[in-house]
C-alpha cells in the first residue's frame, strides 16, 4: 500500500507540475518523450547554417547540440504550430481561443520570488559574442535576436510593466540596435521617460510569456499578468535594473534603450518580406544573467512561429470586442494575410446590422488589421473555398462593404504610407458576407446531397 501511495503522489506532483507551469524546458521535454524533437549533434554554424536547416524541415522543433560559435545550444520550432502553442499552454486548439481570451479579460498578477533559475549565472562582464546570435539570409543588416521580449516600466502608468517583441541587431559585445514601433507600448513609455529606458530583454520563455508579449493589452495593464493566467508565470528582479522578469526564462540581458542612433535593417519581417533601413535606438546592455546550461530560443521571421506569435494573440481581443456588440463564434487571422493584416469573422447573426457592428469591432480589436471578412455561423472560417463562397453569394460590393480611408495601418504593409518618423496609414476594407435579410428567389445556403452509404454499392 505504502509503494501505491507514493506511486500516486509522483504521478500527481508530475500532473501538477505539467498542469500549472509548463515552462520552456518541461514542455521541450514532453516533445523529446513524444519523439516529436530533432535533435542535431553535428557541428552547426549560426552563420545561415541553423536558419537553413530550421526551414528546410518545415520549422518542426529542432534542437542544435554543437553549435560552432557559443557553448549553448539552440531550440526552434515550439510554436510552429496552433496544436503545439494549445498543448504548451495545457489546453487543445479547440479551446484555445477562450482560453487566451478569458487571460486577457482576466489577468493575474504574478508572484515575485527571491531566486529565479535565470539568475544562477550572474555575468557582469558583458560580451554579448557568447550568444548563438545568427544570421538568417544573406540581405541581413547584421546578426539578429528575432525572438526575444522587451520589458519596460512606463512612468506615466504608475511604473505598470510593458512586454512586448523587439528584434536586436548586434552591434558589438555590448549594443544592439533595436527596432521599436511607433506609438506601441515602448516607444510610449519611452516617450513618457524623456527617451531613455532601462530593458530587461528574455531569450528562452515559456509559450504564455510569448504569447502574452505579442498580445497588446490596454496600456497600464500588466501583460505578464496574462502570461500566469494561461500558466503559472513567476517573476524575479533583476540585479542591476529596476525590472522582473519571468524566473524561469532561459537568458535575460539588463540594459538601457539610450537616445542616441543608428541604422537598423534590412531584415525578413512578418510579410516575408524584406523591411527597409531605418534609424533605431540604441541598448547599452550592462549585465547578462542565465540558467547553468542555458538554452538559447529562435524563431524565423517571417515563417510560421513568428506568423502564429505575432496573429494569434489578436484573435481573441478582436472576438471579445466583436462579442461586445454582436454575437461571436470564431475569428480566424489568416495566414495569406501575412497573419496580421486579415481577418475572418464568425458570428451568429440575428440583427440586420449585425456584420457592420463586426466589421467596427474588429478594427478596434486589432489596430492593425486592413481587410475583414464578416461571415455567418455555417461558414468554415479555416477553409478559403468556403469563405470566398460567402463572398461570391451572399456580398454586395454597393451595399455590404466599408471602406475606411487614411487610418491607422500598420509599417508590416509594404502598400501602405510608411513615411519615415509617423505611424503607418492605409486605407482598410471590411466585407459583410452574412446572408442578407432580403429574398431574391434563390437560397443563401448550400444544398447538401442525402447521406448514403457507399459500401451497399461496391
């Protein structure tokens, strides 16, 4: 009996373990037990090598024992995909969007910590060579860092946390040049600061620290609150900034965004595309600390992990704000829209106005968003043919479209007007392709063929 309960207590402690905080290393180690990681142990170059093989193996996760120019090893692809980011966050795709949408709508402050496991290794002498820092095409500006997250303290929020996603160009062993959007949330606080900001930059989160990075929440709120809704997400202070950061991550790096500037670019963005040159800030870092054996985490600009990181956050703020004035089902940021400037919308219609009031909300759910695509409830939203069905039959160009011109847009869309030193404007399209509350003698809905089975006929 005595051997039964212990046996009990190890699965139940494993259970709690996975249930309540995956972490990048546990969930890293559920892909090895299920046979779903690669592992590479011959010398790799972080020079095109590791992007190379990371894309010609359709961004499935990979880990890079030899790394020929750093001691540490490299991860990719842990959210390669929609069922990989649902499991890592203990849930199925099919409940993922209420789950990342009851984590923005309720988010739980995180508890500080006196110890954190990406402090073990404290290095104040910085050289910022140590890191696999790569390069990933041969029109790249410099060695970047495309997958880590910024956190910032806005002064004017009460010193509330920002974190969010900037790509670093290495400069030398201790600067990067860093790429920040206008009017996001750092190129705010920073404005509020006088245009100086000390950063905690993380390389090597958990998918809910991700995923809470690339979610915009109404500014003041505390995005790592997100993170420990979807996951039990501590936090740690760092040693030589007045930042926390989560205590589990692999890498953080404690600098300072200065004033002053330099050329930033080209690099691959979330179009597949490459960005132009631009004059960026510059972060001094002044202290790198890490886990004993560190794990170093990339992702490919402008594949599949940064096309789910950077649109499928935005698909449960556009749902909570489409469920404000109508009646949401699903909403889908597709990828043909570089997953970021187009969306389809799922309601269950019930008032003539409903698909305009989606169309509104949408916008305002995701700012960024160019075309919306309105449908009703029989719709599949993940199937192309079905949606352009919706469009051919149940759209009007005169009477169900919105045209919005000179608005906000977003510097990803290459069409739109990115004069340097403004925000992007562009003009934005949304589709009512619901079925319209008028009779033409002809049905709104596809004609399904009886069900028989085949096998009495073979």
């Amino acid at each position: 009996m005595l051997a039964f309960w212990r046996f009990f207590y190890k699965r139940t402690v494993s259970y709690l373990k996975w249930a309540n905080s995956l972490g990048i290393r546990i969930f890293i180690d559920h892909l090895r037990k299920n046979g779903e990681l690669t592992r590479i142990t011959k010398p790799i170059s972080t020079e095109y090598e590791v992007a190379s093989v990371i894309e010609a193996m359709g961004e499935k996760p990979v880990f890079f024992e030899n790394v020929v120019e750093s001691s540490m090893p490299i991860v990719a692809g842990l959210v390669s995909s929609k069922d990989l980011i649902a499991r890592a966050v203990g849930t199925t795709k099919e409940l993922l969007l209420p789950k990342l949408s009851s984590a923005i709508e309720k988010p739980v402050p995180p508890k500080l910590v006196e110890r954190g496991e990406c402090q073990e290794v404290v290095e104040k002498s910085v050289d910022l060579n140590n890191l696999p820092i790569m390069r990933y095409t041969e029109k790249d500006g410099g060695k970047y860092i495309p997958s880590a997250i910024a956190i910032v303290k806005d002064p004017q929020f009460a010193g509330a946390r920002n974190m969010c996603f900037h790509r670093l160009m290495l400069l030398d062993k201790s600067h990067f040049a860093v790429r920040i959007v206008e009017d996001r949330g750092t190129d705010t606080a920073l404005k509020h600061s006088g245009g100086e900001l000390d950063v905690a930059i993380c390389v090597g989160n958990s998918t809910a620290v991700l995923l809470a990075a690339a979610t915009s929440l109404p500014k003041g709120v505390d995005e790592l609150g997100m993170a420990n809704a979807l996951e039990r997400t501590e936090l740690v202070r760092c040693k030589t900034v007045d930042l926390e950061v989560p205590s589990d991550c692999e890498i953080v790096l404690e600098g300072r965004i200065t004033k002053e500037k330099t050329s930033e670019g080209p690099f691959l963005d979330l179009t597949g595309t490459i960005d132009k040159v631009r004059q960026q800030p510059i972060i001094e870092i002044k202290c790198i600390t890490h886990r004993e054996k560190p794990i170093y985490q990339t992702i490919l600009a402008g594949r599949n992990e940064h096309k789910f990181l950077m649109g499928m956050p935005k698909e449960p703020t556009i749902f909570n704000e489409v469920n404000k004035v109508c009646h949401c089902k699903d909403v889908y940021i597709t990828p043909g829209g570089c997953s970021w400037l187009h969306a389809v919308v799922q309601i269950h219609k019930v008032n003539p106005d409903d698909g305009k009031k989606a169309i509104a909300a949408a916008f305002e759910g995701h700012k960024s968003l160019k075309h919306c695509v309105v449908v009703d409830d029989d719709i599949n939203i993940y199937d192309p043919h079905d949606v352009e069905w919706a469009i051919a039959t149940r759209f009007q160009a005169d009477k169900n479209s919105v045209i919005l011109s000179n608005q906000p847009g977003s510097s990803l869309d290459p069409s739109g007007d990115l004069s340097e030193g403004k925000k992007a404007t562009t003009a934005k399209a949304g589709l009512d392709a619901t079925i319209p509350p008028f009779a033409t003698g002809k049905g709104f809905k596809k004609e399904q063929y009886r069900k028989i089975d085949v096998g009495k006929f073979l």
